[in-house]
C-alpha cells in the first residue's frame, strides 16, 4: 500500500492548532454560558410554577439542551481534527484514504471526509 502522505507545511498548521485551540476554548465558555440558560439545571429554576412559565421553561430547556449538543458535537469534532494533525492526517479523508479537496477544508476546517464519502454517508443516514 501506497504511503498516503501529504504534510501541510508547518506555516499552515500552527495557526490552524492556535486557532482549533481558541475555538475549542470558545465553545466550552459557550456551553457553560448554555448550561446557565438551562432552566432545567439544577438551581437555575425560578419559583413561577404557572403553566406559561412550565411551557417556557421547557422550550428554553430544549433550546438550550439542543444548542449544548451542537457545540458538544463541534468541540469533538476539533478534538479529532487536532489528533489527526497530530497524527499527520489531516486533510486525508478517513474513510477512502484520498486527499480531501482545499475548497472543502477552506470551508470545514474540521472536515474529516472527502465529499464523496460525506455524500455517501449522508445518502445512508437518509
Ligand atoms: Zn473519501
């Protein structure tokens, strides 16, 4: 098997880790910001126990529940992106091996697949 190995210069890696780095540091601010919405944590409730106020609590909850999960998703997804940098593989899809397209990752820094995988992954999810 072909060695499939095309580095990225160091120039462009080190600012892409500074920057994955402030990212992720972000988003965890961002979800500690969401838990604090959450009516549904803990000693974040109010004492209104009216029906308006149990309909609200719930949407927030859901909006802040659901908002957590995208960022948890998103702070995964750079944890993975900065192993494979690590690893020397970013930018090579982790499904066929092939490089993913420059276009792509100018886009999706984090993207893990090239776009035909993703295209297929996406037509088995349905
Ligand atoms: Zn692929």
């Amino acid at each position: 098997m072909e060695e499939n190995k095309i580095k990225f210069p160091r120039s462009i890696l080190l600012p892409l880790i500074k920057y994955l780095k402030g990212e992720k540091k972000r988003l965890k601010e961002t979800k500690d910001e969401l838990k604090k919405e959450d009516p549904f944590v803990i000693g974040n409730r109010d004492d209104d126990n009216s029906i308006d106020s149990e309909v609200a609590e719930t949407v927030e909850h859901d909006r802040s529940s659901a908002m957590r999960s995208q960022v948890t998703r998103s702070i995964i997804e750079i944890r993975k992106t900065l192993t494979r940098i690590k690893l020397g593989k970013y930018g090579i899809c982790a499904s066929c091996g092939k490089m993913i397209d420059t276009d792509r990752l100018a886009v999706n820094l984090t993207a893990e697949f090239c776009v035909a995988c993703e295209a297929a992954k996406e037509k088995k999810r349905g």
